[in-house]
C-alpha cells in the first residue's frame, strides 16, 4: 500500500470527552507509523493544549488553532496569529462587556480575571452535554489543568479567542466588531452555544492541510481525515477519504465518506483497519 498521510481530530475524533485515549487507537497510530504512514493530529488545541500523553502516541506533527499552526516534526511550517493590536482590541471589548474568556497561545492558555468562577458552570453544561461522568463536578481546572490564570491578556502570540456566550447575541455582535477575524462559536450549535471564539481570518483545517502538503511535496489522493464536528467538514471534504465517527454530529456524518465506529467503540482502529491502513491485529 502506497504511504498515505491521516489527519486526525483531537476532541471527540481521538480523544473521548473525558479526555480519555483509547488503547486501540494509541495502538493504530503506532502500527500504521511503523508501516510508513504519517500521522498528525489537527485540532483547535494550540500547541500549549497538546499534553505529553498525546505526543507519546507518537505524531508527525499537528495543525493547531484550527489551521491557524503547522508544524511537522521539529519544523513550524506556518504559524498566523492574531495581531498584539487585534489582542488589545477583543481583550478591551470582552471586558467591557464583562464576558469572561481566556487566550490561547502556544505558549499557554491565559485566563481573564474572573474566568476561574464564571467558567465552572459552563464548564460542567458541556461536560454534562457530551456525557461526561461526573459533569455535576468539573472544575475549570479539571477541563484547563496548565491555564494560567494571572498572565499578561495584551499579547502577540495569540492564536484564538474563547469567551463564555452570557447570549447569542455576544456571538453575532463579535461579528459586526470584528470583521477583520473569524468568528465562530463552540459547545452546541446556534442558541446553544456555551462559548464565542475569534480566530485567524480565512484560516481553516484544509488550509492548513494543503499548506502542509506543499511542503511535504505530497499528493492529496494520498490522504485521510478524521473528525467529529461541523469544523471539520472543511478537511474531510479536502482530503482523500473523509471519516466521521458515529458519536459526531449529524452534519458531518451526511457528508463523510465513511462513518466508523464512536470513539470509545474503537472508532478510529476499526476504520484504520477498513482501508488497509494496519491489519486487524486486535481481538474487540
């Protein structure tokens, strides 16, 4: 089999939402290493997100800040961040709305002042909607255990914004005040939404992915992509082969070109074993 390059979602894709590894999924991406297969996760995660339990597994390298970081190996082959004055400009405008929100660097997740009390419960609604155990009981420190919660918020390293929705109606004024970003929302859809964030203008998932070909100097009928949510229908349509797993929204699913497993269910091992990416080496 010609050597084939997988993308693969973090949250809800390769990690559960407790943020548990499956150890048929670990196993995969190892096997599928060993057999020449490159390996790279792409998620909204900045780098600071990526614990040393993920890089364990052995990866090629990752997409961060949904598509706003490539990196491959030791080598940063794009990294587009929000500028210091962009920072200054969405730090000031959240404040005066008193929406908590905290920044996301590769250098560390830093939280506005009163994010600690104002997230617990918006913590524990999205724990509770992806049916996590013991929801009732997350702390932010749970869901954020490195975040930094006294750090500098006017910064230039910056790769995305999160901030707690108080309404929708933060969402779509975040759109009028700030038509030089890309505002999106997380943790359900439409009304639903527990958080805002602003990212990177005109920066995708599949953005990030022909980026990173070019520099690989590899072909796209070579390639396959994993995810879950409506974020990453953009890759799924890029790469080759698009999956979704079955615990994903109903959106993704529609369009994909295959729905494997959900990711508890080993989701991903199955799929790697359905396009010959390993042989099926496990007894489920």
């Amino acid at each position: 089999m010609d050597k084939k390059i997988i993308f693969i979602d973090v949250d809800g894709t390769l990690l559960d939402y407790e943020n548990v590894l499956p150890k048929s999924a670990d196993l995969a991406i190892k096997e599928a290493r060993k057999r020449g297969h490159r390996v790279y996760i792409c998620t909204g995660r900045s780098k600071a997100e990526v614990y040393d339990y993920l890089w364990d597994i052995g990866l090629d390298g990752m997409i961060g800040g949904n598509g706003s970081y490539v990196e491959d190996g030791d080598t940063v082959v794009m990294h587009q961040l929000i500028t210091k004055e962009q920072c200054r400009h969405i730090v000031d405008w959240l404040k005066s709305r008193h929406l908590e929100f905290y920044l996301e660097s590769n250098n560390g997740l830093f939280a506005s002042e009163n994010f600690e009390t104002r997230g617990e419960p918006v913590v524990q609604e999205y724990c509770k909607r992806k049916g996590t155990e013991g929801a009732s009981q997350k702390r932010v420190r749970d869901a954020f255990p490195e975040m930094i919660f006294d750090g500098e918020l006017y910064r230039d390293d910056v790769n995305k914004v999160s901030f707690i929705l108080e309404s929708y109606q933060d969402h779509l004024d975040s759109i009028k005040e700030f038509p030089d970003l890309k505002p999106g929302t997380w943790g359900g859809a439409g009304e639903t939404a527990l958080f805002g964030d602003l990212g990177v203008k005109d920066i995708t998932k599949a953005h990030a992915i022909d980026e990173l070909l070019k520099y690989l100097n590899a072909n796209i009928e070579d390639t396959f992509a994993f995810g879950d949510a409506k974020i990453d229908i953009p890759m799924l349509e890029y790469c080759h082969v698009g999956v979704a797993v079955n615990s994903g929204g109903d959106e993704i699913k529609a369009m994909a070109d295959y729905v494997t497993d959900d990711v508890d269910k080993d989701g991903i091992y199955k799929a790697f074993v359905h396009f010959g990416l390993i042989d099926n080496f496990l007894e489920l």
